[in-house]
C-alpha cells in the first residue's frame, strides 16, 4: 500500500513463499507455487482465524490438501520404504495408509513453516472449533455420506505435529 510505513505481516506466507516452487508460465512469467504442505499451513492458520468468525471456506481446501497427499502414488509407495522414517510413520499410524499420509503431511507443515510458527499455529489450534472444521471437512470428502469420525481421525492425524508446538 502506498504511504504504509511498516510491513504486513501474514503467517507464514515468507516462510511458504521461501520453499516454494518455481514454475514457468508459457508467456515467460515465473510464477512462484507453494507446496502442498505449505498451502496446508497457510489453510490451517486461515482456519483458525476465519472460522471464529463463521467462516468456514478454507476446510475445503483443507480437505483438498489432505486428498493430494492421500492420492499422491510416491507418497504411498515411500511409507513403505524399509528403514525409514516415512515406514516408521506407517507403524505409528496402526498400518493406516492415509493416516499416515497425513501424519505425513503435518511433519512436512512444520518442515516449512519452522518451530517458532507451529507454535504459534499451536496456540490458534487450541482455540479453533474442531467440531465445526470435522463437519465441513466431511462434507468436502463425501458429499453424499458426509462421515465426522472419519474426519476427526484425519484431522487429528494432520494436525498431530502441533502438539509439539
């Protein structure tokens, strides 16, 4: 904005905006894309803030960042990758593919947002209507069995690297 002294600040955007990846428009423009894990965290915190105020938009886009890594073939091949974190990531998830795809996808959140925003994303998560997000992220997953249990246990999965925060 013209005539503004001091910057905006927007959680996590420098962060996301750092990691992101470049890609080339045809016409030559570079175009910066953040990752699914930093669209993810931007949602989240969006969540957090817009959802007090009986917004509740961004649990689709939640939901759709949840099915990108849930579909995602490599992603689902790598938990099974002998030795590793991701395979121990699978155990701790009870074998439960998508869960731990989620579980996943909290790890790589906080990889690219760093501590010192997860805990703060940690202290609006303790505050937010997980009810309410459960419900919208059910609808988004199924639209005609809409399933808030199921809804809960990924959502719990996802946002499981918050409780370190």
């Amino acid at each position: 904005m013209v005539g503004r002294l001091e910057p905006i600040a927007v959680f996590g955007f420098q962060e996301v905006f750092d990691q992101a990846m470049d890609l080339l428009t045809p016409s030559g423009f570079r175009v910066r894309l953040p990752s699914p894990a930093g669209y993810a965290a931007l949602k989240l915190k969006a969540w957090c803030d817009r959802s007090a105020l009986r917004e509740y938009k961004d649990a689709a886009d939640i939901a759709t960042a949840c099915s990108w890594y849930q579909q995602n073939d490599d992603l689902r091949a790598s938990l099974y990758d002998a030795g590793t974190d991701r395979m121990e990531t699978l155990i701790e998830a009870d074998m439960d593919v998508d869960i731990a795809l989620l579980n996943l996808l909290g790890k790589d959140i906080a990889d690219v947002i760093g501590d010192v925003r997860v805990s703060e994303l940690a202290r609006s998560w303790a505050l937010t209507d997980r009810d309410m997000l459960a419900v919208q992220f059910a609808r988004e997953k199924s639209r005609t069995h809409p399933d808030r249990a199921t809804a809960h246990r990924e959502i719990t999965a996802l946002t499981r690297f918050l409780a370190s925060g």
